[in-house]
C-alpha cells in the first residue's frame, strides 16, 4: 500500500506549513482521534491568495477548482501537523465547501471537486468523505473558496 | 416504543435508495459511532430535482419546506446506510440548513423546519437536533435548500 | 488556574439563560464528551435580537463584532447547560461563523473575532479553537451573524 507521504511525492506536491492564523483561533484543534481544521483559503506556499473574486463573474470554474486544490492541500498540512505527520491521517470524514459564487451559479460540485479529488489522489479510499458544496454571497479576503475539513487520525 | 421504520411506515414514506454521489465524495461516512452525511440536495425518489430556484422570488415557504423534508429522508437514507438500518440510528445530533434565499429574506427557520419536523416524526425524542440554519447565495442545481446532518449509531 | 465562572465574573459577565428554540430541535446535543450547539444569533438577555442588517451596509464592524461575542456568549451558555456547568467545558473545538454581508465584503475574520476573543477571555488556551467565517447572503430575522461551536466537555 502506497503512503500518503509517497503518494505527495508521486504527484510532485510537498506539503506547505500548516498556516498559523493571525487571530485568537488555531489552524487546527485534535478530540481524540477526530482533527477539526479551521476553513482554508487558497493560499500558495508564499502565502499570496491565488484566484480570488466571484467565481461566475472574475474566476472561472478550472481556476477555482484549482484553488479548491489549494485549499484541500492547506486542510491537509493541518491535519498533518494535528497528527504529527501526514502517513498519521487515517480518514478524511467531512469537507465543507464554501464557494464565493454569484446568485445564478450552479456548478459548485465541480469547483469543490478540485479539492475531493486531491484527497482522494493522497489518499486512495481513505480520501473519500461526505461533503458539501454552497455558495457564499462573500468570503474572506474576497477569496473565490473556502473548504474546511474533518479529519480521523491515528494514535 | 415505537421503532423508526414502524414510524416511516405509518407515515406513508419509505426510504429512498442512499444516492451515490458522481464525485469523488461519499454519501456518508461513520467514525465510530459518528455518522457525517453528505449535503443533500431534494432530489426525489426517481432522481428528480424538486423546486429548485430562490426562496423569497421563485420557490414559496410551503413548497421549500416540502423540499426541505426530502432533503431531511435523504440524509436519514444516508445514515441508514451507514448504520445498517434506520433503528440502528441512535439521535440526530446536528443538522446544517442552506437556503438559497434572496438577500432579503429572514424566514430560514421556518424552511428548515422542514426538516426538523421530519427527523422528530419519525425518531420521537431521538430526532431532536441542534440545528444551524443560514442563507447561501446560491446552491448546486439551482436547488432550494440543502441540508446535512451528523447522526450517533448504535453499534 | 482560573475558573472560566471566574473569568466570566471578572468580565462582568453573565451567563444568559439557554435559549429554548421555537422549533423542532434543540439548542445542544451532547454525545460522548462532543457538544453541538445549534446556530445563535445575537439576542441580548432580555431576548431582543442586537444589531440586525447587513454587514458593510446597515452594520458596521465593530457593531458586527459586539454581535458575534454575544453570539458566542450564548453558544457557551448551551454548552454550559449541556455540561452541567461552564467549568465542565474542556475545549472550544470549533467555531463556524456566517456573517450576513453584501457581496464586496471581505473582513468576515474582523467580524467573528468577536466571538473567537470572548472564547479565549473565558478559557484561555483552552478556547483557541478552528474556526471557518464565511459569508451568508441573508440569516434568520435579519440578523447580523450567526455562530455555532462544538465543544469537548468533561465527564
């Protein structure tokens, strides 16, 4: 069976630091083996926010899928650091996504898939999860995407 | 007492298939005794949306709140899945409404209900859940509301 | 170590009465040592809803702020009443603040800081938690924010 720490590597990507947030809250808070991460926003390994705008009007959909990817790999990097290492990750249970979308848009699965399909790409079966895809009328920093994430973690 | 199915039955209803998600993603996922759904959406049995559009401009409170209780049977499917049968759910602990409102409308309680009323109907005390209900800008299909519950199951 | 009662008092504060829903759930659900609470807006102890409108029109943030705290003051007197105590809370797990704004809004973080700062006054460490701000285009009763939090508690 594949690590999930090879499987990062096979695809070329590396974990970024798990961001730490710049208010009184944490990036991630461990309950036993549950892991609840705060909502990630695309931020690239620079800590620039990539894509941001309405998606329908300024971002389209392969771009916001992009930065759903983004934001999944940041919910990773929490995870990871709650579990200290991310081979320690035993499930991902529950991805919210939340897309910075005009009132007529539709499509909001497929912005979030970019982010079910990176963990389902790291981590196989155990990457499949329940999820939900809405729309916001708005998001921080004006960012087209926000998902947050419920993780199982090993001992 | 009564048992959840011999309440769904003396309802009318019955529950539909547990519909499997075309993404990446999972209709439901159980960690211990957790059960996460996916958001669902208020498809009826033969797989059709009911009432999409906008709460407050295309789609009445009545008619949301009809498609609020579907979505509420969808989410109970899926924890019945989860747990092996419907009297295998223990408690509804926590249910999400997203109503696809206008920016306007403050009637989001009344939609949800919807929802609750379903979950007490058929599981008495065990239904009662904490509950979040908010507007989301707009929602995948163009669907009225989505709801997504976190249920306790017996072993 | 000081109480989180203490901390309360020295705040010069109170705990407002549990709010009881008007509908068909329930203002907690505990299961195991989780607690969920459902969704609180702004009322003030006297039961009036504070600061209703829109963000970045009809409230401004510093006013937005004082609501999530008092936001945040009632999701901890849930899961005080569910913990037979504030002093049996062990850890604010997570927050999910949806702040009702215009489009163009971007400071949602400023917003829920509100209710993040009042969790770390009263639990220290123990009330940094992972927290998602996300806009809502529209809340119940036209409220300003909505916040909803899980908590561990103790035995």
């Amino acid at each position: 069976m594949t690590l999930a720490s090879e499987r990062l590597a096979e695809l070329g990507l590396r974990l970024p630091p798990a961001a730490a947030p710049v208010a009184n809250y944490v990036g991630w808070v461990r309950h036993g083996h549950l892991v609840f991460t705060a909502g990630q926003l695309p931020f690239d390994e620079n800590g620039t926010l990539q894509s941001p705008g309405k998606v329908g009007v300024d971002v389209d959909i392969a771009t916001a899928q992009a930065a759903a990817r983004l934001c999944a790999l940041n919910c990773i990097a929490q995870a990871a650091a709650a579990a200290n290492g991310i081979d320690n990750i035993a499930r991902v249970l529950k991805v919210t996504g939340f897309v910075n979308a005009t009132p007529d848009f539709r499509d909001h699965p497929a912005v979030i898939n970019g982010a079910s399909d990176l963990m389902v790409d790291i981590f196989g079966e155990a990457g499949r999860h329940a999820r939900a895809a809405v729309g916001a009328s708005s998001l921080p920093l004006n960012a087209c995407v926000e998902v947050e994430a419920v993780f199982a973690v090993r001992e």
